[in-house]
C-alpha cells in the first residue's frame, strides 16, 4: 500500500524541495516520468525544469545500467524508503556516482517516488586512492621480503652448489649429476623470485599521463633485467583513472606472461593512441601455446576480466615456437 503523505503542486512542497542543497525530484511510479525537479538538480544535472519534466528517470542513467534499475523498480515496494548507489548521466555525459534515497508518496493523486540523490563522485574516488595506496603498500612489503629472503636465500643455495661441485672428485658422477639437478632448480627459482619481486614492485602509480606511466613500467622492468623494448605511437590523450590503472595491470600481466611461461629472450611493447581507441600490443618471442586448448592459465582469465572491466576488446594470437601477441584496444 502506497505512504499517505500527500502532496499538490498548490502547497508548499515544491519551496521546501527548492530549499534542498542537494538535487531532488518526484517520478510517477507506473509511467516513470519526471513529475517534479528541484533547483539543484536543475543546476547538477544540466537540464532545465521543462527538460526534465519530459524524461523519464532512464534517461539520466547510462545504458549498462538501465536493465538493473528497471529490475530493482519492480521490486519497490510503496510503504518504506529506499537507499541505494548508482551511476547517473549529466546532459554533458558525463558520469558521477551519486547515493540516493527514495521515498514513496501521492503527487498530484498519483502513486510517485521522491528521490534525493547525493553526488558521492569524489567520495569514492579518494576511497579508491586510498585503497590502491594501502595496495601498493603492501605489495612493496611483500617484494622487500621476497628480496630480503627467497632471493638471497636461493643466491646462498647456488654459491654453496657450485662450491660443492668444484670439490667433487672428478668420478663421482653421480653426486655431480644430483648436484647440477639441484643447481639448475635454485637458478630457476630465483629467476622466479625476481620476477615476482618485479611484478610487485612495478610502479603503476607513478603520477602523470599513461604515457609516462607505460615508460616508467619498461624502465623498471629494464633496470630488473627484463628483455623489453618500448615503444609509444601517436598523440597522447587521458584515460579514465580506472581503465589506466587496469591497462597498466593488464601490461604487468602480460610481461609476467611472457617472462615466466613463454620464456622469451625479447618482448616488444607499443602504446599505440588511435583516433578512436587506445591500443596495448604486447608480443613474445617464447615457446607459445595451443589457443584451441580449452584450459586457461589465471593470468589469461586475469587480463580478460580487467579488460572487460573496462569496455575493452582482448585479442591473443600465439603459436607453437613462434611466439605470441597479445592486444588490448580500449575504445575512446
């Protein structure tokens, strides 16, 4: 059953939702139109009073988000509040992230919801900041560990093999045959260990454009003894916070890829900004694999979902011996 709070265009409501700071409005429950918008959305949201009043509330919702709210319209029930986050689109397109709280209540004799929304943009962003700096933190830690322990540590292990393996008699082939076995396992594993180290302390929030971020990444990856070459193509232009920062997680995947399974001797990377997209292109020279093979490795499914997260196209070519490319094409 519908509240039995009441309101005409006649009385005084419409001066207290003006009064409100923040934006406010009035949408008919069956039809979902804009019944009523206070001054302050009017001012946010870039649409004047007339505007709104021929929209319907799906219309300053971007499109990924129009099938969940008519979703959660259907649930609504008429004898409580509501409180929830969402996405809305300004008349400039851009996006903010806003709180909104809704009750239900009779407008002009119609069923009809009030919305305040709060505007949680930059809420959330220094949120996010705050996360990935604690990230970081803790990834930092983590590699000085490693570095502190696992690396020396397997570094101790081969100098001490390799001192056992001079004072050997030279008959004792079996003793030298274990010997190497387990020197070429601590060389393996601290090959590992550095690039583990390499991907955690990879500096991915170095501040400035991608473009600086992409060359601070090859440089670290270089002074880590990496064997990448770095290229940057066409005019540099801004990303989103959150496709730079998952292109960039993207590219560490892809190194880490190439490094570790694919064993290559050289990786080429370009940054390449086209008229319409952002285009990541990473390509080995390693040993490649089987793309029919229906199983795929974390890393993969990793790059895919991040890419996903961000509207972007994945492409992967690879063959047996010859190596592998992998691109990521970010739409403007």
């Amino acid at each position: 059953m519908a509240s039995k709070i009441r309101f005409d265009t006649n009385d005084k409501f419409r001066l207290i939702m003006d009064n409100n700071p923040h934006p406010m409005w009035i949408y008919d429950h069956e039809t979902l139109r804009f019944s009523e918008v206070n001054r302050a959305a009017t001012t946010k949201y870039g649409y004047t009073r007339e505007e709104f009043l021929k929209m319907k509330i799906t219309e300053i919702r971007p499109r990924t988000e129009v099938k969940r709210l008519i979703a959660q319209h259907k649930k609504f029930r008429l004898d409580r509040k509501h409180i929830g986050e969402w996405q809305h689109r300004l008349k400039s397109g851009r996006l903010i992230d806003v709180e909104i709280t809704a009750y239900p209540l009779f407008f002009e004799g119609r069923a009809s919801i009030l919305v305040e929304a709060h505007d949680i943009t930059e809420k959330k962003r220094t949120q996010e900041k705050l996360r990935r700096l604690a990230v970081a933190e803790e990834r930092n830690r983590i590699a000085r560990e490693m570095h502190d322990t696992l690396a020396q540590a397997f570094t101790g292990i081969l100098l001490q093999l390799e001192a056992a393996f001079d004072v050997l008699p030279k008959g004792e082939n079996r003793a030298k045959e274990h010997i190497i076995h387990a020197r070429n396992l601590a060389r393996k594993s601290l090959i590992e260990a550095r690039h583990s180290v390499w991907q955690l302390r990879a500096n991915i929030l170095v501040k400035g454009s991608l473009t600086l971020k992409i060359k601070s990444l090859i440089n670290q990856s270089k002074r880590d003894g990496v064997p990448i070459y770095g290229s940057i193509k066409g005019k540099s232009r801004s990303l989103s916070a959150e496709a730079e920062y998952n292109l960039l997680r993207i590219t560490q995947e892809g190194l880490t890829n190439a490094i570790r399974h694919a064993e290559a001797s050289r990786i080429d990377l370009m940054l390449y900004y086209k008229p319409k997209s952002t285009e990541l292109i990473l390509e080995d020279n390693g040993k490649g694999f089987n793309l029919r093979t229906p199983h795929k490795g974390f890393g993969l499914i990793s790059i895919e979902e991040r890419a996903k997260r961000i509207g972007a196209k994945v492409r992967i070519i690879s063959k047996l011996k010859k190596g592998s490319r992998l691109t990521v094409i970010v739409p403007v």
